[in-house]
C-alpha cells in the first residue's frame, strides 16, 4: 500500500487565525504564524510539513473555506 503525502495550501489573507484546523489535526502539523496578515490575524501555516498525512481535516472544519489540501502517493 502505497504512503500519502499531505500538503496544505492556507489563503493567508482569508484566514482570521480560529485555530480550528490547528485543533483538528492529529499530526500537529498546522501552527499560527507569529506574523500576521493584512488584516491583522496570525494565520495558519503548515509549521511540521514532513509529517502531513493529507487527511484533509483541517480543510472540512475551516469555517472560511481557506484551506486546500494536496495528496500525492509516495
């Protein structure tokens, strides 16, 4: 059975930093960014990216729809 990989595209501009998808996820690979976005929210970004599943998690609970997720098979 061939791995999946994860990666997670995050509009940093639509994200308002609720911390839904960093809650979510079981491998803790989201964090909030320390900078903030133009309107003045820490943003999600994938801060532990080598062990991203892909399981799409954090997609499906983003309540602004801002969050893509990629998988390829490794």
């Amino acid at each position: 059975m061939a791995k999946v990989k994860g990666a997670v595209v995050v509009d940093i501009e639509a994200c308002k930093g609720c911390e839904l998808c960093v809650e979510t996820c079981p491998e803790d690979v989201l964090s909030l960014h320390k900078e903030v976005n133009s309107k003045g929210y820490h943003y999600a970004f994938m801060e532990n990216p080598d062990v991203c599943t892909g399981c799409a998690n954090c997609g499906v609970v983003c309540p602004d729809t801002c969050i893509t997720v990629y998988r390829v098979k490794v």
